[in-house]
C-alpha cells in the first residue's frame, strides 16, 4: 500500500494533539523515538508524582536478575505485550471507535499493571495510550508494523527500569 493513499489517523478529536508522525504511518525511524519521548518523560512524571504522594503504595516486583532479568523486561514483555495489545484492540475496533478504542486499552493496561502494583497502573496507561494509538495507525500499513513500531517504543521505554532491575539489588 502507498504512503501516500494513507491519511492521518485521529486527525480530529481528543488524539488529535500528537504530533503528524504519530498519527501516519509513513516515518517509522521518526514515529519510534518521537513516541518514546512523549512516553518516557510523562510516565517519569507520573512515577515521581505517585512516589511523592503516595509512597506507601507497593511497587512492581521482578525476581529475575541479570542479562535473563534485562531480556524478559526490556525484549521479551514488550513483544509479547503487544501481541496481547494488537488482540485486544482488534476486538475493541469490533464494536468502538479508533479513539475509543484506544482508551480502552490503556485503561485496560493500566488495570492489569496495577494487579501486580497499585502504583504501577496509573504510571503506564499514558505510554500504553501512546502505543495502542500506534498500533492502529500502523495497521493501516500492514500487521507487522503495526506490531514492530509500538513494541520498539515499548523496548526503549523499559530498557532503562530493566537495566536497574537486572543490575542493581
């Protein structure tokens, strides 16, 4: 399919306000580290936000440790996260909106994250927003890179807490 035949996706409504490349699937080399930006610095945000008022609620967990640790978390979860997340929002297209739909999942990741730990939930729903919405519009491209593009912002996102967690006790 040409590039050119494929408009932006979430063009109007509350998705609107991402930059172009998140929102067409022609750039991939800039939708990835544009999208891990916009990930990376609001989530810290929000971890330093709920560490500040809320200290006592518990914190994600991972036994493993070392170069096993590190793959699990930084290449391992985030392919296998996005195969659930590409499911999830197929069905989701099924009865929703785009918009819709990505709302649901990032709620939807929120609340299994925070099964695990409180906090954790309300800290990755804003990154999994960013990837459902890339993962719909590299959809219009094929299946592959709708699966490529969010799960390598995903692998950048947890490369640096997979790194402390696989390293340090």
């Amino acid at each position: 399919m040409s590039t050119a035949a494929i408009a932006p996706v979430f063009a109007d409504g509350p998705l609107s306000f991402f930059p172009k490349p998140l929102r067409e699937p022609r750039r991939a080399w800039l939708a990835i580290p544009l999208a891990w930006l916009l990930c990376i610095v609001p989530s810290l945000g929000l971890a330093y936000l709920m560490q500040t008022l809320a200290p006592t609620l518990n914190q994600p967990e991972f036994p493993v440790k070392g170069h096993v640790g590190f793959f699990a978390l930084a290449v391992f979860a985030p392919i296998v996260e996005t195969f659930i997340l590409a499911a999830f929002i197929s069905l989701f297209r099924l009865i929703f909106s785009s918009t819709v739909s990505v709302f649901l999942s990032a709620i939807g990741w929120g609340v299994a994250h925070s099964l695990q730990a409180s906090a954790w939930g309300f800290v990755v729903w804003w990154p999994f927003l960013i990837m459902s919405m890339l993962y719909i519009v590299w959809r219009q491209r094929s299946f592959w890179l709708a699966i490529a593009v969010p799960a390598a912002v995903h692998m950048l996102q947890n490369a640096g807490p997979a790194f402390q967690v696989a390293y340090n006790s």
